[in-house]
C-alpha cells in the first residue's frame, strides 16, 4: 500500500481534521505508521495532538474491516482521484497557505502550475453588465491561455467557466460539496464539460451535500490556486470579500472590474478599488499584470545577481557610510529619520481583529503605498516577532 492510501484512510476519520491530521503528523510519525500501531499509543498520540479519544477508537475499529482495494475501487468507479498532502500530485500552491486542506478529491485534472492562472469570483445574482463582463473575461483569458478558476456557482462563477471551455479554454471548480455532485442543477452542462475540459476539486468526501458553511472554506483554495484574484461584481458585503481577505493573506494579487457608483452590485468592486485593487477593464489589463509579474521577478532575480557580482562596492558604501555616521560635524540636514513601513502597520493594527485589506485601507488614507505581496510579507515578519497577533485571516495588536 502507499502512502497516499493509508492517507485516504485516515482522512475518513471522524472527528480528525486537517488540523488534527497535520498536528499528529507532524511529531514524525507517517500514515502508515498510524495505521500500524498499538492502542496505547495511538490513544496517547490522538489525545496528545488533537485533545480528543474518540477519533483514536474510530481508527481502532475501521481499520479492522478496512480494505484498500475496495476503497480505491469506489473512486475509481466515479472517475474521482484522491490526493493527500502525502502525494507529489499535491498541488504546491496549496500546501503553505493558513489552514491547508490535508487533502482533496478530483475529478478530471489539477492545474497546471507553469500555465497562468486567474480566479473570476462575483455575485451570484449578477446583472446583465455582470454577466456581459463575466463571459468577456472567462473567454478572453482562455483564448490567451490562462486557466479560469472559480467555484461553478451561479453568476459570474458559472458564467465565466462556461465562457472559457466554449472558447476552447481550461476551467477548474472548486466545490462547496463532493466532486460527485452537481450544485447548482443549472450548471449541469459546465459540470460535465469541466469534467474534460479541466477539472472539478472539493476538500470534502464525495456524496457530501452542498451546506452553506463550507462554501466559504472552499473559497481559500480558489484564491490559492491563481496567480490573481479577479472580482467581475459584487455587493460590498459579500461570500466575495471572503475570498478577497483569503487572497490578500495569501500574497496574491486582486485586481476588480469597476461599475456604476449608484449600482449596489458594483459596491464592492468600486470599494476594492479606492482601497488599492487594480482595476480590470479588459481582458489585457489581467494579461498586463500576469506577465509584469513574471518579468518584475526576473528583474528582481537579475538585480540580486548583479549585486552578488559586487562585493567590493558594497564594503566600500557601508564603511563610506559608518565613517559619516562617526563624523558628529557631518551636515545632517535632509537626512531626518523616518518611519519604517512597519512601524506604521503596528499603528494601523488594532487590538480588534482587521483584516489584511482593511489594513492596506487604513495605510492608503495615510498616503502609504504598499503592494499585497509586501504587505503579506510584513505582516508575517510582525507576527514572528510576536508584535502582533494573527487569528485566521485577521490580524491584531499584541498586548503586553
């Protein structure tokens, strides 16, 4: 047996979690290890790591009528791949995001991590601009290339999937339910084409019914499989902005489709706007910021060779510059200290939980201008030294 299906055994484990099973793997036992060993300490490990016996007792008993060929022929069955954090098929994207799933279950194929990818998210009761903009966009990205994301759901999501696979493109669901079912009915057809026009993903065991409480869950692993986060329309209190604090916490970028002031459907796309997303008009303005990521990141790769190539000038400017500081009668003027950029994040954090994108809105009303990924990177650097506090996808001010 592999790993991967002792993994899938142990993932049918009531009551385990993918933070139970990450917690208890991470003292250096394997899958196959668990499986294997003796009540006593199982039950000692699985209280230990997760403060719970009972997912401990269901181990003991299932894993006496467990039988791998049968379990695997059930998925095979229906067409669905299971795949563990265990598995070199795991997507990478999504193995060091807050909260990973331990595993997902697919239906078709994953992404292709060397090809573009951007998630289209909106309002599921979207208007007739919401639907012209949503269909533009799916089919315009898949003509250039690029895999659409989404989670099937009514609206843009459905919409803009449908777009793609009609343009010839690749499409990835991201369900709220079993890669077994359909939700909603009316996207029966995307359903099926998806199936072999790219691929259908879902955390939970196949035959799970769609419940409102996963959906949002599901909404981390849209944002986390795309290079952007595209928002095409949207209420300013939304499922949306879910997706948009995941993103941000992620590093990635979102970029928003701007509407009419007086449309409550465009609130939380102008809003996204006026705190600092990019603004999507066309699908050329997407491709833009796709490929001046990849180029921004050669530069960066090419700069960071060229000082490699320098260590002479570099001693020269730092012993230039202590031998000025030494110097009491040096002409400071010009030269006052200012603030660093983390120092005016602490300040915007507050002992109440805010999150990442209220946080880059509170430093752009101070005139601050900071990327997502810079800010991620801050925010993350804060946490380590234990200056603030990170609950989820909120953030906050350490006290004492």
């Amino acid at each position: 047996m592999t790993e991967n299906e002792y993994a899938y055994f142990l993932y049918n484990i009531p009551g385990l979690g993918n933070k139970g099973i990450y917690s208890i793997l991470g003292t250096g036992v394997t899958c196959r290890d668990i499986f294997n060993m003796d009540e006593k300490n199982l039950s000692l490990l699985v209280k230990e790591k997760t403060s719970k016996i009972k997912p401990a007792k269901e181990i003991i008993e299932r894993r006496k009528n467990w039988n791998f060929e049968k379990e695997a022929e059930k998925l095979r069955a229906q067409g669905i791949r299971f795949i563990s954090a265990c598995s070199d098929e795991f997507p990478e994207r999504l193995r060091y995001i807050p909260d990973p799933p331990f595993a997902i279950y697919v239906k078709g194929r994953l992404p292709k991590p060397e090809i573009p990818s951007v998630s289209i998210v909106g309002a599921r009761m979207c208007s007739d601009y919401g639907r012209f903009m949503s269909r533009e966009f799916g089919k315009g990205l898949a003509i250039a290339g690029v895999q659409v994301i989404s989670g099937m759901a009514r609206g843009v999501d459905g919409i803009s999937q449908k777009a793609a696979i009609e343009a010839g493109g690749s499409s990835f669901g991201i369900l709220g339910c079993g890669v077994d079912i359909c939700y909603p009915e009316e996207n029966r057809d995307v359903y099926n084409r998806i199936c072999v026009n790219g691929g259908l993903i879902s955390e939970y065991h196949p035959g799970t019914e769609p419940k409102p409480n996963l959906f949002p869950m599901r909404n981390r692993i849209i944002s986390a499989l795309a290079d952007i986060l595209l928002v095409v329309e949207a209420r300013q209190k939304s499922g949306t902005q879910i997706t948009v604090d995941q993103a941000l916490e992620q590093g990635k970028e979102v970029l928003a489709v701007p509407g009419r002031v007086t449309d409550r459907l465009s609130d939380g796309c102008n809003f996204l706007i006026s705190q600092g997303a990019g603004v999507a008009l066309s699908v050329g303005d997407v491709l833009d910021r796709l490929w001046r990521g990849t180029a921004a990141g050669n530069n960066d790769d090419r700069t960071k060779d060229k000082n490699a190539d320098a260590p002479e000038e570099k001693s020269i400017v730092c012993g230039e510059k202590c031998r000025n500081d030494q110097n009491d009668n040096e002409d400071d003027f010009g030269l006052e200290e200012r603030r660093s950029i983390e120092d005016e994040i602490v300040d915007v954090v507050d002992i109440i939980p805010v999150s990442a994108s209220s946080i880059m809105e509170r430093l752009y009303e101070k005139e601050i201008t900071i990327s997502v990924p810079e800010l991620m990177g801050k925010l993350m650097d804060l946490t380590y030294k234990r200056l603030i506090i990170q609950d989820g996808v909120y953030y906050r001010k350490r006290i004492g």
